[in-house]
C-alpha cells in the first residue's frame, strides 16, 4: 500500500493534507522520516504520524440499540446517524446491515464485512427479524386468526410483484404484535398490516437471529464476539 493512502486510512487526512505532513517530515516508517507519498509498505512496516503509532482499521461487527429519531442512512440528512453513536475509528464506515426507519427502534447490527452484511440479510439463510408491533386496531379471535394464516402464506404488497415470503405472527395483548420475518424489504412491516386494514404505531426490533439486545440501553453498542459474528 502507498504511504499517502495508508495514512489517509488510518488517520482523518485527506490526501492533500496526507501529503503536506510528509513533506514536512511528520511520518516516519520504522523510525525513519519519510517524504514520499509513493514509498510503498510492506506488512512488517512501522508507521507514526506525530509520534502516534498507526494501523490499520480490521473489520468490525457491531450491535447497537437504534432510538428514535436516528438514520441508518450512509448520506447525512434531516436526522442523526447511526455511524455518531458508534465510537470507533473511521465508524462512518460501518453499513447498517438491515436497516430501520428513522422512527423505528432496536437491534441494528453494523459492520464493514460486505460477505457477512449478506449472510445476515439474505432471505436463504432464514435469519429470523424479531419485531415487537403496536397497533392501532386489536387483533382477536377470528380476525387475528385470518391475519395469521395471510402472513404464513405471504402478503402481495403494494407494488411488489411476489408475496412476502412466510412470517410468523403472535399477539403478546390485544394491540401489540410479535412479528417474525425471514426478509427485509422496503417498510415491510408497516406495509403487511396495513395490507390487511391496520396500522403500526410504534415498531421496535427485538432480535436478529440468536442476538438480542440484552442489557443494552436505548442508544448504546457494543462490538460482537468472534463466536456472535460467527452465528451468520
């Protein structure tokens, strides 16, 4: 890897401003002032800046409990990111794997492993999304019935050209749901109720998989263990 590049990837430097700090000898490689930005790295080398020792940024796996008001989005919008909540180097890295609406609370998981952001989001896989649902309407009896057996066959949404794949539905009271999804498509949860004339007021994850959000505070993160990122 080239220095300039290796710095701009262990740093916060732009290129330009990685350049200017070799030409006024700020990093050394193995101890040794270095001014090219070309000089090429091997994996043995020691590189500071200032002093500070660098390295780079392994691939990360985090869980986090989304709170309201807060994007999964990479682009900065209206609303807080989850990537400000995240204290890591170089968070804004980290990709959202399943995302939540901005209004929608609970288990995100998010990491910079492209092949395992697909194992968790990949409807083969059946990694099971665990969503607690507060309706407007209840659901009893024979009506709650009906809406069990359409969510086990799948629900053709609105624009969609295939039903939702299988979905596991039970009712925890009256007006508050506990859906279970194999797939993630655009608002699918608030999409199937109202496909079958209700409304979702409130929408929180719960558990994607094996994980949950134990002793974890709206807000707060934590990175996963080698044997949680190995669950996918």
């Amino acid at each position: 890897m080239r220095l300039d590049r290796f710095l701009c990837e262990t740093t916060e430097l732009t290129r330009s401003l990685a350049k200017r700090a070799l030409k006024r000898g700020e990093v050394t490689v193995n101890g040794e002032a270095v001014r090219s930005a070309a000089t090429q790295l091997g994996e043995a080398d020691r590189v500071s800046w200032l002093g500070r020792p660098l390295a780079l940024v392994g691939l990360r796996y985090v869980m986090l409990n989304k709170p309201a008001g807060v994007e999964c989005s990479a682009r900065r919008g209206l609303y807080p990111l989850v990537t400000d909540l995240i204290e890591l180097p170089k968070a804004e890295r980290l990709q959202a794997v399943g995302r939540l609406d901005v209004d929608t609370t609970g288990l995100v998981l998010l990491s910079d492993d492209g092949q395992w952001q697909h194992r968790v989001t990949s409807p083969a896989r059946r990694c099971g999304k665990v969503y607690r649902v507060s309706l407007a309407e209840a659901l009893e009896g024979e009506a709650l019935a009906a809406v069990v057996e359409r969510f086990a066959e799948g629900v053709l949404l609105d624009g969609e050209e295939k039903p939702t794949r299988p979905a596991e539905l039970k009712m925890r009271e009256p007006r508050v749901a506990e859906l279970t999804l194999y797939e993630g498509k655009y608002h699918q949860v608030k999409r199937m109720f109202a496909a079958v004339g209700n409304h979702v007021e409130a929408l929180h994850r719960e558990a994607i998989g094996e994980l949950n959000l134990a002793g974890l505070a709206p807000g707060e993160w934590r990175e996963l263990s080698e044997a949680e990122i190995a669950l996918f």
